[in-house]
C-alpha cells in the first residue's frame, strides 16, 4: 500500500467492476479557501452504478474518480480557511472524487459531523439523508397525519425516508421485496410486495381517497402508476430512472423523458403537482443559499440520527482496494442499507 499518499479508485470507462482502477500520488495540497479531508469513510451510491455504464445523466469524461460523498477528519486548511476546522470530523458532498483516501474539497461546502457519530453511521446519512429530508419537507411539504408511498422502501434514499417520515407523524406505505417487509413493519410502515403484488390496485385497498405524496425513484412507465395513486392536492415526486439503468442508447432521455411529463401533468387543471427532483438543482445560479440549505438540512438529518428518528443502515464495510466487490455487492438487490468503503 501507499502509507503516506493518496490512493484513489479510478473508472476508466465503461467497464465491469472489476474494470475499475487504483491509482497512486501525492497527497493534495489544500488552495485558498479549500481543505484536504482524510477520507474515514465513503460510500456506494446509485449513482456510480449508472456511472460506470455510462448512465449518469451529466457524469464527466472517463477516466474519472467516483464518489458522490464521504466523512473524514480535515487534514489540512489553505489561505483564508479558519485552522480551526483541522482535526475536525467533516462531511460533504462531492458527486464525483469521494473514492480517494484524500479528498480536496472547497471549506464552505464541508459540514461538521456532531461528536458522537461514527464516520461510517455519518457516511449512510449524507446523499441520502440530504436526498430524504429535501424531498419530504422541502418538495413535498409533508405534513403529520398524511399518507406517504415510498416506492424501494428498504434502499438507501427510502429507508432514511420512512424514518423521517414516521418520526414527523405520517402515515408510510412501502414498497419492497418479501424478505424487507418485517424491517418495515418494526418502522411503523405498511409493506406492499412489488414482485407478487398489483401495487397501484393494493394501494388504492389501503388509501381508496388517494394518497398525499409518492416518491418514485423507479422513473419508466410505472411513474404513470405513481400519479394515478394521488389524492387530490397530492405531489408525485420523481427522483431517478432506475427502471432505465442497464437500458442502451441516451443517458439523458429517460430523464427528458420524466421531465416531458412532469410539465404537462402540471398543466392539467385537477390541484396534483409532479415534481423531478435534482439534488444539485440551483447549485451554478445559487452557490451560498444552496450550501446553506445543504448545511441546514444534513444538520437536521444528523439531529435526527441522534435523537433517535433514525438509524445508520451500514450494509458492509470494504476498504477501497476491495471496490470492485463493494459495487457488486451494492448492485446485486440483496442488502439493506449502505454499502460503506474505508481508506
């Protein structure tokens, strides 16, 4: 190994797992107003998995460093950074570059970890955390008393969804497999079984009025499902194509598609709102109000974890020589949780 520099994972292009590379350099240097983050643990997104296909709707030119977000100790600050933050327990999202034992990352875009949470309990928080409590109290405006459908309730967006949701009095249908459905249960959600069951006619049983959210991750044509489930009022939001995932052909035409008809749903005149949500949606027109909503809302997502609303679902841990199992294992529908890598 490379005790002192940088190891980083590396996707050269479409490739199997196995495909992907370990590189080895220098340790980066922190610039005016960045810090170097020791990275204690990254993880597995669903991202990467559309990435290392070529999927991902504006992924950068291969070869690149994958790692949609990771939780380390800050290392080193550059000029005009409070030297403070060193040996601080930080998170941040990056989309891509996070698959590194060293990551450089620019100061305002890290958020404290709060003392008492592990880096591996953190790691499973922020993507999907962030993702969760945007969608539900920001996109939809949820509030106690209603009833939610999270289609995939056991993965990673969905299970801090249910929790969340449970913890702010709303009522939780979940989608997924058989052997999820007892885990759901002990969360205070209704389990339906998308591999046995008519899902929309099931649902309509349980909410004949309609219900007042979905979040559909699935995208494709069940999304048209999605929306005949809502309940006037309602908000159908869609939050991935992961029905399209090993499809050929245009990585950004499922999602143009979604979008197509997210806007004339929105016009017809019946009080039902579509939306597609994108994490990184008013980043480039609005850098400082979109880091200090990031910052707000992981900080809520970690309060959470410490008062109990929700727990840290760590699938496996692997180091990062180990990735090409890591994404396997992520990969294979087989695990609850977060599949977690360490330096």
């Amino acid at each position: 190994m490379n005790p002192e520099g940088l190891v980083e994972v590396v996707l050269p292009g479409k490739v199997e797992p196995e495909g992907l590379q370990i590189r080895y350099g220098a340790v980066p240097v922190a610039g005016p107003g960045q810090v170097v983050i020791r990275m204690e643990a990254t993880g597995v997104s669903f991202a990467e998995q559309q990435m290392r296909r070529g999927r991902y709707y504006d992924q950068p030119a291969f070869p690149f460093v994958p790692g949609y977000d990771l939780v380390g100790t800050v290392l080193a600050t550059g000029e005009g950074v409070e030297p403070g933050l060193s040996g601080t327990r930080v998170a941040a999202l990056v989309k891509v570059g996070g698959w590194a034992s060293h990551v450089l990352v620019d100061a305002a875009d890290v958020v404290p970890v709060p003392d008492g949470i592990g880096a591996a309990e953190a790691e499973t928080l922020v993507v999907n955390g962030i993702t969760a409590w945007q969608m539900l109290h920001r996109t939809a405006r949820v509030r106690a008393g209603q009833t939610i459908v999270v289609l995939g309730a056991n993965g990673g967006v969905g299970s801090v969804l249910i929790q969340l949701a449970r913890a702010a009095g709303v009522k939780v249908i979940g989608t997924a497999s058989a052997r999820h459905h007892d885990a759901l249960r002990e969360h205070g959600v209704i389990p339906v079984d998308y591999r046995t069951e008519n899902v929309a006619a099931r649902i309509r049983e349980l909410a004949p009025g309609g219900v007042d959210a979905v979040f559909d991750h699935v995208g494709g044509r069940g999304i048209a499902d999605s929306w005949s489930l809502l309940a006037p009022g309602g908000t159908l939001v869609s939050y991935g194509s992961a029905s399209t995932r090993d499809d050929e052909g245009s990585k950004q035409w499922p999602v143009l598609k979604l979008l197509g008809r997210v806007w004339l749903w929105n016009a017809l005149p019946n009080g039902r709102r579509a939306y597609f949500f994108n994490l990184w949606a008013g980043r480039a027109l609005t850098r400082n109000r979109f880091r200090a909503r990031l910052h707000a809302d992981l900080t809520q997502v970690f309060a959470a974890f410490q008062r109990g609303d929700v727990t840290a679902q760590i699938a496996a841990q692997l180091p990062l020589s180990r990735v090409a199992e890591a994404l396997r294992l992520a990969e294979s529908g087989t695990v609850a949780g977060k599949v977690v890598l360490n330096p």
